[in-house]
C-alpha cells in the first residue's frame, strides 16, 4: 500500500518522541515540535514506519506565548517505528534541514571559529597531540535571520599521528551568538606522513 496520511493518535506519539531526540540533539534543551506533515507505510499489521517532515524550536516559551517568528523554527525531516498494538513510535532518526532554507554565503568568522572549536576538542582525544582543522568543502544554510546550519568537509591533521577525512554539521544561533549543536564525524582513512619519525618503545 502507499503511503497514508497519519491519524491524530499517530501524530501526537510522533511529536513526544520527537520532542525528547531533538532536545537531546541540542543539549538537553526545551524545545516545541511542529510536524508539517506525517505519512504512514504499513509494514504488518502491528509494525508501521511513519516519515515526514517539521520544525523546531529551540528554547520554551515563545511558540506558547505567541511571539515565535517563522525564523525562530528549524525544519528538519523524521523517520520513525509506530507500534499499533502499544500505540507509540519508538526513537525517530532526525536529519535537520528542509523547506524554508536557503544558501547564503559562508562566513569566514564563523567557519574559523568552528575550525578552531573542532581542532580543540580533538585534542583532548588521548595522544592525539595538536591538531589542525582545515575545511576544503563548506555549505551554509539559513532558516529566516537566526540560524545557520554549516555542512562542511575537510581534513582533519595530527601532525606526526597522521590525517583524516573530517566532516562536521553545525548549528549557529546569530540571536543569542552561541553554538547550538556542532557534530563531527571521522573517517576511518587516517594516512601517516611516511616522512615523519617513528616512535620507539
């Protein structure tokens, strides 16, 4: 069968558990969910799979008390479980991003300032010594004037431990001038500089 719009009951277990993963996603915050739209794939009779698409706001308060904006929401897209015989959706996969973005062009602030954030955290990784950060692909994308969300690729260089293929998703609050969620993934390609000195024991 295709595709159906979901029920109400289906919607609002949809919304709890996308209220919990996506205030996890940004560090425990209090968020507000809206789902633009939810459809429903059959699987068996008990097992459905409902995707769509919504928004996000950051921060309580303002979606109750009439004063959010269009630019104080975040589209993101969802994926998720439903159990028909408990009747609630299990932990949705959540990729950020969606109608109402558009391309701006990068910062060359902010991009420096989230190389020099991601090189310091991966310092802290045991033996990894100084490292440096340097993106060769970058994307930014806007949500009204408040938030950028960056997708960008690079390489990510410990020196005598060897480099690695880097790529980061982060999300930038221009109101409040803070980091809202700054997410890195490594590749496992680390190369070594056959040049440099190798470490006796």
């Amino acid at each position: 069968m295709a595709p159906q719009p979901a029920g109400d009951d289906v919607r609002n277990a949809v919304a709890a558990v996308l209220v919990g993963a996506l205030g996890a996603e940004f560090g425990n915050a209090m968020v507000d969910v809206r789902l633009d739209s939810a459809q429903v794939a059959v699987e068996s009779a008990r097992d459905h799979v409902v995707s769509g698409s919504g928004r996000v706001r950051i921060g309580a308060g303002a979606a109750s008390d009439g004063m959010a904006t269009d630019g104080d929401w975040l589209a993101f897209q969802y994926r998720t479980r439903y159990d028909t015989l408990f009747a609630s959706a299990g932990w949705p996969d959540v990729q950020l991003g969606g109608d109402g973005e558009r391309e701006v062009p990068n910062d060359a602030l902010l991009i420096s300032e989230l190389e020099d954030r991601l090189a310091t955290e991966l310092e802290q990784l045991p033996g990894a010594g100084r490292v440096y950060l340097q993106f060769d692909a970058i994307n930014s994308v806007e949500t009204g004037a408040r938030f950028v969300r960056i997708d960008a690729t690079g390489v990510a260089d410990f020196g005598t431990g060897g480099n690695t293929s880097a790529h980061v998703e982060a999300v930038y609050d221009r109101r409040d001038a803070t980091w809202l969620r700054v997410r890195q993934e490594l590749g496992a390609n680390i190369s070594v500089d056959p040049t440099a000195p190798v470490a006796s024991y």
